[in-house]
C-alpha cells in the first residue's frame, strides 16, 4: 500500500439520505456539493460515494444499468464532474462505489445475454437445471435460493444477490476486459479510487452443491478464489497501478489469513472491510440479533489489530444498523456513547471510515411498521419469514433490529421540516428524533459529538503515533476496552468504556490528550468514557 494513504480519513455518503438539492425528496449530486464545507471543517480527505450509476434501484444503486452514466435522480454526468472539480480544489478526493460480481437485470448486457445475442451469452452464469430441480444448493446472501429461471433463454441463472443482480461470469475475459474500460473511464475523469462491492465473490471454481451453512451455502466455491486473486492483479497491472489508485475491497466471510492473501501477497487491495466484529451481537446469522458481547467485539477487534498489517476500519455502513444503537447506550448516555465509539474508530491501527450521520451519533430509527420499510432485503425477509409462519411479532422485530434503512434515513442537518435534507417528503422516512439529534444543534452544545469527533480528526492528523503505532491491548476490567499505540517511542494509552458502570482504576499515567468527559484529571472511569493518556 501507498505509504500516503495510511493517513488518510474517509467519509462514507449514501448519496440518496445526504441531501436532497430539488426538492424531489431524493438526495443528489448537487445536495453533495452544497455540503462540501462540512466535510473539509470535518476534516475528512476521502469521500467513498455509494453507487451514483444508472440503475432501476432494485437495491439503490447497487443494480446498476449503466457503469458509464449518471442515475438522473442523482444529478448529471456535468454534476458528478463538478463535484469531482469542486472537491479536488478541497483537498478531497472520491473513490466510487465498483460493483464487479453482479450487475441490474436491466443492464443491456444482461438483456442480451437472455437473447442469446454475442458477445453477451456468456456475460452471465446461466446454467441447465438438474432434472427438475435447480442447478444446485446455494443460497443467496437475501435469503432463498440463488438461481432463477429465466424462460427466454431456457435457463437459470445465478444471483447471489437479489434475483434482479444477474452474478456476472468472471471466467469470460470479455467481462474483466469491461471492467478494465469502466475504471480507466472513471479513473480519467479524476477519480481517487474504488470500494470494491462483495469483490471476493467475483470467482466462480465449480458448481457442484455446497455444505450446509446457517448463512450461506456454496461459500466454498465462490469466496476468495485463486481466480479473484488473478482478476484483482490483472486490474492493478492494467489498469489500477497507472493510476496510482486507492482501492479497498469489500469482502464477504473473510478470515485474517484471506485478508493478508488479498492485501499483502501481490498487488491486490490496498485495504479490506472485514465483517466479523460486526458479528458480534448475533447467533450464527445476521438476521437473529442478540445482546452484544463487549469482550466478544473486543476479542474480534483486537484478532483483527493483531493478525495484518493494516485494517479499513469501520463501525457503521449503509448495511449496518446504527452502532450506537448496537453497541452503546443511544439513550440516556447518548453523546458518551457517540464520542466513545468514534474514539475507537480514531484511534485503531487503520484507515478510519466514517458513515454519515456517525459524526452526530444517528441512531437506529423507530419504524412503525412494513409499509415504511424501503430496504429491498428487509423485504425479501420478512416474506421468507412470513412463509415461514414466524409469528408477527417476531417478524417485525427482526426488521426493526436489522434492517439496512436504519442507517440510510436522511441525514440531520437541522432542526427544520425534515431535518434539513429536503423541502419535499424524503424517500424514507426522517428519523423523529431530529429535533434532538442534527448537525447544526450539535455544534452548539457544550457536550457536542461533532466537535469531538473534530478533535478527534485533528488529533491523528497532528501525530503520527495514531497512524504508524503498533497495537497492544491492555489487561482491564471487563467491558472496558483498553489497548496502546506506539510509535517512535511515545506512546497513546486508551480506555474506552462500553458499559454505564463506573469503574475505579489506578491509572498511572496523568497526562490526558483527549476526554470526552472534559476531564483535566483522572480519578475513576466514568459510563461510556473514552480518554486517551499520553506517556
Ligand atoms: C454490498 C453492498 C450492499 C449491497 C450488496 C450487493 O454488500 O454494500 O449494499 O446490497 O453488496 O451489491
Ligand atoms: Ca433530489
């Protein structure tokens, strides 16, 4: 990895909940670059922007129709350019959103894939059912089975997604050839670099059934494969190198191990999303929440610190839940909780990614009920759980834990009509509590996430022991988290307590760099403290 990109911090924007620049309740290009300033006050230098391409929005963006336009909901290609220009002359810079393993039904590829019309036919894995049953076992990662047949063609095909995201046959060099041209295009125009969509899925070795797993069968065929080690060298060679660009994979199922294989071996991804610290409030299957383990997540984490060179780090994406909401207190300990968990994603060895709305502490939303639910895979869930026959109750409760538009409602801006992010009805409903919880309110109170978060940002840009140190984890009591970071000699002491216990520690350090409890010394650890010695 680039020796540069170490200190980078980077901000996640889920353009259609950011803001929304013509009233169409949809938020857009524009709305984007109307909120620029907040960035660079922020201090962010990366935006990672979730797919702004094409798309009928199957899955907002990730089905994508058209690698080279612009979704007219979203803006125009002159727009999208403008934000490149505008951001560049603020010192950030933006990696898009590339998803390789599949792309929308609508895509014209995969319409004349279904035709039979070349060079398409084998754009796709399309196969022959096994007498009367599907070509085999695997299911998809929203539930059911991964195939659908496809009566034109007179065929299935393989979605590991939902059934209108065709999985792309990476075995065909026409497909990597594609993406080859779609990058550089996007390169060309000043790009910074990708967040590589499920880029560990893209290789296919057979497709012979897989072992039964609670949470996704056939893995042992489609994930970091030899092959998807060979196309990501290919793009790096071809493409990715000449450019010098920032590229973090997002992978499914990934151990420690697969993430050295994928980042340190050859050149492949600068950095990767792992996902197993964000298994831990959960039974076997991410639909099936339980209480969060503290000492589990600390474990995870600190395997993860441990075992490579260098992590993406992150606590919140527009597939998660809100953190806050999953790990702390969202409640009574709200701006503790907030600063606390985003003392954690400073201070970790790693790029930190921040998620919209993390920078405020946004919490999960309180949905009624289904009819405000817009998250394709909630929906595909909530039918399995209905055919099923789970009582309601627990249907609705495994959506209200869940779902992914717990983290995509509009970003709080303000305290005005639908929190500042448009004049019109939002696609997805405002999280009420608005009032309490927005940026411009924030700012002002004595106790403000935003300006911790702030100093936070300034902290690891003005010491190089939050970007170089080593980790080491500390011995504490439990639900505290403790670990140092040094570098050069000095050394970062931090505790940060996941509980609202207060604990009496014997700290024998007293210089105190950050706290969000304003503290200037130390006597005992308060509920969800955060502080940072120096030694
Ligand atoms: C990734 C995206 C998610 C999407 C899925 C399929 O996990 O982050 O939003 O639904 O891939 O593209
Ligand atoms: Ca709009």
């Amino acid at each position: 990895m680039n020796e540069d990109f170490k200190s980078l911090v980077v901000y996640q924007i889920y353009p259609r909940s950011y803001c929304d620049s013509n009233g169409d309740g949809i938020g857009d290009i524009n709305g984007i670059r109307s909120k620029l300033h907040h960035l660079v006050d922020l201090g962010i230098d990366v935006i990672w922007l979730s797919p702004v391409y094409a798309s009928p929005n199957d899955d907002n963006g990730y089905d994508i129709s058209d690698y080279v336009s612009i979704n007219p909901e979203y803006g125009t290609m002159e727009d999208m350019e403008l934000l490149i220009k505008e951001a560049a002359s603020l010192n950030i810079r933006i990696i898009m959103d590339l998803v390789m393993n599949h792309t929308s039904n609508q895509h014209e590829w995969f319409k004349k894939s279904i035709e039979g019309i070349e060079p398409y036919t084998d754009y796709y894995i399309w196969k022959d059912g096994n007498g009367s049953k599907l070509p085999n076992n695997w299911t998809s990662f929203f539930s059911g089975p991964a195939w659908e047949f496809n009566e034109t063609r007179g065929q299935y095909f393989l979605h590991l997604f939902s059934k209108k995201m065709p999985d792309l046959n990476f075995a065909n060099q026409l497909v990597v050839d594609e993406f080859k041209a779609i990058t550089k295009f996007w390169l060309d125009k000043g790009i910074f670099g990708f967040r590589c969509d499920v880029v560990n899925l893209i290789s296919k070795t057979s497709f012979n059934n897989g072992k039964f797993d609670i949470s996704c069968v056939g893995k042992e065929h489609f994930v970091t494969q030899t092959g998807c080690h060979l196309i990501l060298q290919e793009l790096q060679r071809d493409v990715f190198e000449h450019y010098n660009a920032f590229i973090v994979g997002e992978t499914v199922l990934t151990t420690t191990s697969m993430a050295k294989d994928l980042c340190e071996k050859e050149k492949e991804l600068d950095m990767i999303f792992s996902f197993e610290h964000m298994e831990t409030d959960q039974v076997n299957n991410k639909w099936f929440k339980t209480k969060f383990k503290s000492e589990k997540f600390f474990n995870t984490l600190t395997k993860w610190q441990e075992g490579i060179n260098w992590n993406a780090n992150y606590l919140e994406n527009h597939d998660q839940p809100r953190a806050i909401s999953r790990f702390a207190n969202d409640n009574t300990y709200h701006y503790y909780s907030a600063t606390m968990l985003n003392t954690l994603l400073f201070t970790l060895r790693g790029t930190p990614y921040l998620y919209q709305g993390e920078e405020i502490g946004m919490t999960n939303c309180a949905f009624k009920d289904m009819s405000e639910i817009r998250d394709n895979e909630s929906i595909d869930i909530y039918a399995l759980a209905t055919k099923l026959k789970f009582p309601k109750q627990m249907r609705w409760k495994l959506i209200t834990k869940t779902s992914r538009d717990n983290a995509r409602t509009p970003m709080q801006w303000d305290n005005s009509h639908n929190a500042g992010f448009s004049e019109n009805i939002p696609w997805l409903k405002v999280n009420p509590n608005y009032e309490d919880i927005n940026v411009e309110d924030d700012k002002l109170k004595r106790n403000s996430v935003y300006e911790y978060t702030k100093s936070l940002i300034n902290l690891r840009k003005t010491n190089n022991i939050l970007i170089d140190g080593t980790f080491t984890r500390l011995k504490t009591v439990p639900h505290v988290f403790g670990y140092t970071r040094t570098y050069n000699g000095a050394t970062f002491i931090i505790l940060l307590n996941f509980s609202a216990s207060t604990y009496k520690l014997k700290i024998a350090y007293s210089d105190i760099v950050l706290s969000n409890y304003h503290k200037k010394t130390f006597t005992k650890l308060d509920a969800y403290e955060a502080i940072i010695f120096r030694k």
